[in-house]
C-alpha cells in the first residue's frame, strides 16, 4: 500500500509540473494586459543614426525615395513597395564627395522581398537582422559612387510587390546615401546623377534620426517572491517615445512613428528564487515579427513571433507569444526591433511561477 502511494504522489507531482509547464507555454490568454503595472525602466540611447525610407510607402514614379549625408554608425532600413504597373528595381547608392576614400564596414546586411504578403516580409526581415551575420567591407573612391549591395537591383519588383531592408554599416568619412527606384534597364549609378526627389506620402515615415540603438534596463531587478504579474511597454510614445528627426529632403520635422529601424536591447535582471515566464503581448493589433534572446540555455534564439502562424494580435488579451520560463537570477536579455507592416505597441509580459 505504502509503494502504492509513493508511486500515486509521485505522478501527482509530475503531472504538476507538467501541467504548469504546459500553463505556460499555453499563454496569458484572457490576462488583461494593458492594465498591469509597468515594470519601472531607464531608457537610454546607445547611438547610431537610423535612415527611415518608409514614404512614399506605395512608389507609383522613378526617382529617390529618400537621401541623406552621414558619417559614423549608420542604420538604413528601407521598405517599399512598387505600387506602378511596370516592373521595377530598387538601389542604395553611396556618393562620396570628398577628396579622400571613404571605407564602409558593413556589420549586417538583410534584404527581403519582393513578396506580396507584407507581413511576411516585415517577419522575415526581422528573423534575418536577428540571425546570422552578413559582413563586408567597400570602399568608396573621392568623387565616387557604388551601390551599397548590388543583391538589391537583382531583385526584380514586379508590381504590387514589397521589399525591405536592413543595413547597419560604418562610415569613417561623410558620404551620401541614397535610396532609389528605377527602370529595370536603366544603370543606378548613372540614373542617381539625374534622379528627382519623389514627395512623400501623407504618412511621412522618413527622415533621419538620432538614437537607431535604445537600451531599456529596470530600476529594479524583478522578484519573483514578491512582485506581481508586470508589463513591460514598448513603441507607444507614451512610456516608450517614438524617435524625432528631420526629413533631410526638405528639412521638414518628422516623426518616426512606431520606432520602425530602432534596436532595442532589453535586460531582464531577476532576483534569485523561483522561474519565471516571459510572454510578448501585442497591443496595436496584427503582428509578425521576432525576437532576440540572450541565455545561457537558448539555443533557438531568434524566435518567431508568433511561432505557430505568420501574426497575431487581432484579439487584444487572447494573443501572446511564448518567450520560455528561466530560472530567476539566470542573465537573461532580449533584443527587439519593430518589424515593418506591424502594428505597435507591444508589451513583455512577465509572470511568476
């Protein structure tokens, strides 16, 4: 009898921690996620200057989508989608203008597209950026032009088909970018001599900004012991701000609405005592993207969001995405960047076990 009951308490206990492990991983479904409280964060930018080419969204003419002279660390992240009836190709061309060559290291390199399901895009981009690394080096000679990827013009955009991406690379001389769409048959260097401005749409995501990277840090570290279910926001421009800069095609004030380019790297500092569960809760509506996780444990990392389906988030407080359940006090962090085609905010939902 007493084997009997060894063995019954021993089932009991691990269909217990099954049954929280699968609690877990089946989401906060039903939680209402916007009202619980905020974990208390610093923000802080940890630099870079991010080249938004995102109006016109829809590009129905020929000409330079967005431009800019920059020197230093620079991310580009470009997406647009070729709204004429004719097939096109787009280009980054870099112009230096000095007298002195100007020599780019290239530290990631992603390019999506064309393809006509935006989210699908937008998600891959993201998967990509996160990934693997794609490095190289070019040099652009005094009074000189080169593409910055000749991948870009091979990929033909045929209509109604969208391309983005995401380039970070240094400069260690003042050199002008720009972003293009063009004739299939025309050359993009010769083409960047004599290109016009097109006007931005009535959306006006473009422009150049200050702070590409942001760090987000608690105050405090989470206590698993003590504290409640927490949310942790971002891209709302209440909590988390949208970045401001300038369209340096007009000198226009611009807003960068969504933080669409912006890297964060987010520390999830815990206090030592029990697991604790990670979820990422959409709060905008539909959603596709990725995310960036740092552990000791994680091998899957950069993970889907949503993993099971291309997005998520059309039913607030029923959709979230499963980020794992860590042993507290573990070095944990994430790394997050709004993917383009999703709605903004979304929320990191942090849950004792």
């Amino acid at each position: 009898m007493k084997q009997v009951f060894v063995l019954l308490l021993a089932i009991l206990i691990v269909s217990s921690l099954g049954g929280q492990q699968a609690l877990a991983a089946a989401g906060i479904n039903g939680l209402d996620v916007e009202r619980l409280p905020e974990w208390q964060v610093k923000s802080v930018s940890n630099g870079g200057k991010l080249l938004l080419s995102d109006s016109p969204e829809m590009v129905e003419s020929d000409g330079i989508l967005y431009q800019d002279k920059v020197t230093g660390t620079v991310r580009l992240f470009f997406y647009h989608v070729n709204s004429s009836p004719d097939v096109k190709k787009m280009a980054v061309i870099l112009e230096n203008s000095g007298d002195k060559p100007a020599h780019i290291n290239v530290s990631q390199a992603v390019l999506v597209g064309p393809g006509r399901s935006w989210m699908a895009v937008g998600k891959q981009a993201q998967l990509a950026y996160l990934g693997e690394k794609r490095t190289n080096q070019l040099t652009v000679p005094p009074g000189g032009r080169i593409p910055l990827s000749a991948n870009i013009e091979e990929e033909l955009l045929m209509p109604n088909t969208l391309i983005n991406g995401i380039y970070d690379f240094t400069t260690d001389r003042q050199i002008n970018v720009k972003v293009l769409m063009l004739p299939v048959t025309d050359n993009s260097i010769e083409f960047s001599r004599k290109a016009q401005v097109l006007p931005t749409d009535q959306y006006r995501l473009r422009g150049t900004f200050e702070g590409a990277n942001r760090q987000i840090t608690p105050i405090e570290p989470y206590d698993p012991a003590s504290d409640t279910i927490l949310g942790l926001t971002l891209a709302d421009n209440r909590i988390d701000t949208y970045l401001e800069g300038i369209d340096a095609t007009d000198g226009s004030p611009v807003v960068n609405y969504g933080n669409y380019g912006v890297v964060y790297q987010i520390a999830l500092p815990s206090k030592k005592g029990a697991r604790v569960a990670y979820y990422l809760a959409p709060l905008g509506g539909e959603y596709a993207g990725a995310i960036g996780i740092n552990h000791p444990d994680v091998y899957w990392s950069p993970l889907a969001t949503p993993r099971d389906r291309l997005y998520f988030g059309a039913k607030k407080n029923n959709d979230s995405a499963f980020l794992g359940t860590y042993e507290s006090g573990d070095p944990l962090s994430l790394v997050f960047s709004p993917p383009g085609a999703s709605n903004l905010p979304v929320r990191i939902v942090v849950v004792p076990q």
